[in-house]
C-alpha cells in the first residue's frame, strides 16, 4: 500500500471516530460526505478537471437519493417498527408495498440518469471503480457503526 492510501486510510479511521461522537444528522450527513469525498478521489484518483466536474453531479446525486429514502419511507418505516404492521389490512399493505415499488423505480432511475450525466466526466474505467468504492465505503462505514455498538 503505498503512502498516500496509507494515509488517506488513517484519516478515514480517525474521522470515523468524529462521525461516531456527532450528535445532529446534518453534522453526521456532512461528515459522511466529508469521509466519501476523501475515499473516493483517493480510490478513483481523479485530475483536477474531473473532480471539478464530478462532484456536483454526484453530490446533487446523493442528495435527492437521500431525500427519496429518507422523506419518501419515513412513513412506511415509522409503521414496520411501531408493531401495528401485525394488524396492518390488505388494503393499507398494498398502498405500502405501492409506495416502496414506486420509490425504488425513482431510485433506478435517478441512479440511471446519474450515470449517464457521469459518462461525460469520468472514463468508463473509473464509473467501474465508482461503483466499487460506494460499496466499499457503505460497507466501512456499517463496520465502524457495528463497532461502535458493540463497545456499548
């Protein structure tokens, strides 16, 4: 691993560990960002011209994905978890299940319209390596809040 991956990893650990002490959801989604941005462009090794061009694409992106999972399931989600879905009626579960259907065909096709914005900025080479890095990064991030949960 060479220095600066090195280094950008640490810097990931050590924000990781600010993200955990975070106490508003406007702080925690900006940290987040903060650490994405760094990993990324670290995995990707964008020049100065892409990343110019990439992350606005990518963070309006982000930003209606979030707004579509957070705003769209709020009430779905507020149902799974208050225990009534026990006594939830064919009718209502369908309009959820509607809901969901619906939501996730945005996301698609957010996601679509995305890539195909993208494929003017970044070689197909690095929308690849995009692809791999959000994963990555979704899965470091769910390991240092398992981790920090576990220390409870």
């Amino acid at each position: 691993m060479n220095n600066r991956k090195l280094s950008t990893f640490l810097l990931l650990l050590i924000s990781f560990t600010f993200f955990a002490q975070s106490e508003s959801m406007k702080d925690k989604k900006e940290q987040i960002r903060s650490l994405k941005v760094a990993f990324f462009t670290t995995e990707l090794d964008f020049t100065t011209n892409e990343a110019e061009k990439f992350w606005p694409l990518y963070n309006t992106f982000d930003d209606n994905q979030f707004e579509l999972r957070h705003n769209k399931m709020k009430a779905f989600s507020r149902r799974m978890n208050d225990g009534s879905l026990d006594k939830i009626t064919e009718k209502e579960a369908t309009y959820f299940l509607s809901q969901i259907e619906d939501t996730e065909e945005e996301l698609f096709l957010l996601r679509k319209k995305f890539m195909q914005n993208v494929k003017s900025v970044l070689p197909a080479v690095k929308i690849v390596k995009l692809k791999k890095a959000e994963e990555d990064f979704n899965r470091k991030l769910l390991q240092q809040y398992r981790n920090k949960n576990l220390k409870k």
